[in-house]
C-alpha cells in the first residue's frame, strides 16, 4: 500500500511538472590538473600602471595538482503558457560542488523570472551580461572555459584580475573591472530572431547611491550584444559599459584612485568594452576569430594619478572533427597587446611589456552529444610586467597578497569529464 501511494504521488507530481512545463537540467565538469608558474620580473625603466614594488621580484617556482568542479550546476527552468503566443518563464541555476569545496547559494547561477512573447523575451535577475554571453558555448573547444579558452585573455586587463565574475553591484576589490560578468540586479531583453539576426540588451540597477571621500556615486552596469547566424556562419558583437566602477583603482593605480578610500579625488568613472567574435564551420572543421578593446577611465583630480588605460587583445582557434568517430583535435591562441596609458597632469605613463600570450591546444572525444572526455595542454606567457593567467589561478599565499608577481609564466596540463543533462 505504501509503494502504492509513493507510486500515485510520484505520477501526480509528473502530471503537474509536466502542466506546469517544468525541465530539470545540469552539467557536471569535474576536472584536475597540473600546473607550474615560473618567471622573472625586471626592474621598471619607466613609469607605469603596475602591482609590484619598485625593484626586481622573482617570481616564485611552484607546481602542484589540483581538482575541480569547474563550471558545474545544476538547474530547475519552466514556463506556464498564457495564451495568445505569450508564457511566463523562470529559471533557478546553482552551481554544484563536485570536489567538495563549498559552493554558491541556491541561485548563484543564471536565474531570472520574466515574460516570453512575440515582443521578444523580457525578464529580471542574476544573468550573464551579452558581453560574457558572446563567446559562451560557441569559442571554446570544449564546454569547460578553465583549460585556457578565450576567456583568458579576451574580457580580461590582466593585473591579477578574475577572468570572470558574479556579483550585484560594485564590491570594491579586483572584480569591479572584470567583463566577463553574471550581473545581478539586471533586467534584460532579448529580441525576436529576424533573417538571421538577434540583440540582446541588459541593464544593471545602482540600487541607489553611494557616499565617497568625493562624493556620490552610482554604479550601474549596461551591456549589448548582436548575433547575425547563416548557415555555417555564426558573427556576434557585444559592448558593455560600467559607470563609476573605478575598475583603474585595480589597474596599478595608487590607493588613492580608489573612491572609497579617504582623500580620494576621485569622483567618477566610465570603463568600457568591444568585442566581436566570428565562427565559420566547413566540413569537419570550426574556425574561431575573438577580438576585443577594452577602456578604463577614471575623473580623478589627483595629479600624477593614473586616468586612462586601453589595451586591445586578439584569439584564434581551430578545432577539427574526425567524421564519424567522435573525436577532434584543437589548437588556440591569444596576444594582449601593451595598451596605452595616460597620468592625470600629462605625466609620463608607459605600457612597455604589460601585454601577454596564451596558447592552449588539446584532444577531445564524445562518446554522446551528452558526455566527452578531454585532455589538454594551456599556456600563458606573461611579458616582464604583465600579470594574465588562466581561471583559477594557484594562490601564492603570503606571495603579493595572494597573486603572481608581473612576469609569471602559467602552464598546465588538465583532464576532464563533462556530462550535460
């Protein structure tokens, strides 16, 4: 009799799910991997956005292995019809601990509730921004970004900042001048595909106002994407534009180009991003093309203090695919340039040696359009004074507050499992 009644709920609930249009999905990347970070850095000949102090640093040799969860979640997504074309739509995504570590809060991931229609698709939340959004899924070689994709260096300045990035507003650390972002606190909209084409726009809200040693400030993030899809063309540019959230202050700048701080000049800022990404698939082969700039600009009215950085860094892979058989092979690679640079007063700023490269190449095989296996080799080669690497970077502890000194050179090799359901 219990079984029997176990039996009825169970198919009650489905019968529910199913009026309701409930869809319960994941993906499970667990992977580990061996990682060494060498190099040298020299001593500054010039005046320069930098996080080091004045002298010679070594960087410290280290090598070690590490396990995983990567970019595991697990997610809950629905809709409820509501007639003539229209549905509500919710989503609930969390990531999911694999290794153990502690994880994110229920929600942590892409959740959102909104309203899907011929008028497109409109909802509030915690989402991934259209920059972060053009290279998702269709740039990469495998699903899993922590091999050295393009995320490494494109959306990325380099001085030791997250390759990504959640977060509802500015939280006054490293991560304010992040691009590859999961805003919070966003309502966007997505419009109907036409010929080919689609726009994604998103909003950020400040929440209200914050008081500084120079007054208010109201960070809000505001980003747009374009995707143009014929046939085995895929074309996608995104733009993204944060306000008054002094990502320079984490760009080498002194203390006092952070607004928090006390005696702080600093009253405004405006830091941007472009980038445009091309996939062209033939026969077996995808071709992949990633470019972006990115600006930090800051109003200070300390002189001396650093006001402007641009710096533009490009990507390319190319993966092939054995017919038939389930396996391909890929190789990748990246250049960050120097950049350039400007002093609030007209001093003298050099960006000599701030740029970087990435290579990353690997063999994946899958056994289903659900599951894979995937060995890889990734690289970043820092300039004297340049300080990218790849996600998640080994912690250096007592080492320059937790990061690698500028000049460190990354290399790993990593093996992984992914499961989509």
């Amino acid at each position: 009799m219990p079984g029997a009644m176990l039996a009825m709920a169970v198919g009650l609930g489905a019968c529910e799910m199913s009026q309701a249009q409930v869809q319960i999905y994941g993906h499970l990347t667990p992977m580990t991997d061996w990682v060494s970070v060498s190099g040298r850095q020299v001593p500054a000949s010039a005046p320069r956005p930098t996080q080091a102090p004045a002298g010679a640093i070594n960087v410290p040799e280290m090598t070690g292995t590490r396990m995983l969860s990567s970019i595991s979640y697990f997610g809950m997504r629905g809709k409820e019809d509501l007639g003539d074309g229209y549905a509500a739509i919710w989503q609930i995504e969390t990531p999911v601990s694999i290794d153990g570590k502690a994880t994110g809060s229920i929600g942590g991931r892409n959740s959102n509730v909104g309203l899907k229609g011929p008028f497109g698709t409109a909802f509030l939340g915690n989402w991934d921004t259209p920059y972060q959004w053009s290279t998702l899924s269709v740039g990469s070689p495998v699903r899993n970004p922590y091999t050295g994709d393009l995320s490494t260096l494109l959306s990325n300045p380099g001085f030791n900042v997250p390759n990504t990035t959640t977060q509802s507003g500015r939280v006054n650390n490293a991560a304010d001048a992040t691009f590859n972002r999961r805003q919070g606190n966003s309502l966007q909209y997505w419009t109907p595909e036409w010929y080919g084409l689609q726009m994604r726009f998103s909003y950020s809200l400040s929440n209200g106002s914050a008081t500084t040693p120079a007054g208010s400030i109201s960070p809000q993030v505001f980003g747009a994407g374009l995707e143009y899809v014929n046939g085995p063309l895929r074309v996608r540019y995104a733009y993204e534009m944060h306000k008054d959230y002094f990502g320079l202050a984490w760009l080498g700048a002194p203390a006092s180009a952070n607004p928090s701080n006390v005696g702080s000049r600093a009253r405004g800022s405006r830091d941007d991003g472009h980038k445009v990404l091309v996939v062209f698939t033939y026969a077996n082969t995808k071709w992949v093309a990633g470019w972006d700039r990115l600006t930090y600009r800051t109003d200070d009215g300390t002189s001396g203090n650093l006001n402007h950085y641009r710096r533009d860094a490009v990507y390319a892979m190319v993966q092939h695919f054995f017919g038939g058989g389930g396996h391909s092979v890929w190789l990748g690679g990246g250049y960050a340039m120097n950049g350039s640079c400007s002093r609030v007063g007209g001093a003298v700023c050099s960006t000599a040696d701030l740029g970087a490269t990435q290579m990353n190449l690997g063999y994946r095989y899958d056994f289903s359009k659900r599951t894979d296996v995937y060995l890889a080799y990734y690289q970043v080669i820092n300039r004297a004074w340049g300080s990218y690497g790849f996600s998640p970077r080994p912690n250096f502890s007592a080492t320059n507050g937790g990061a690698a000194p500028p000049g460190a050179h990354y290399r790993g090799i990593g093996f992984g499992i992914e499961h989509t359901f």
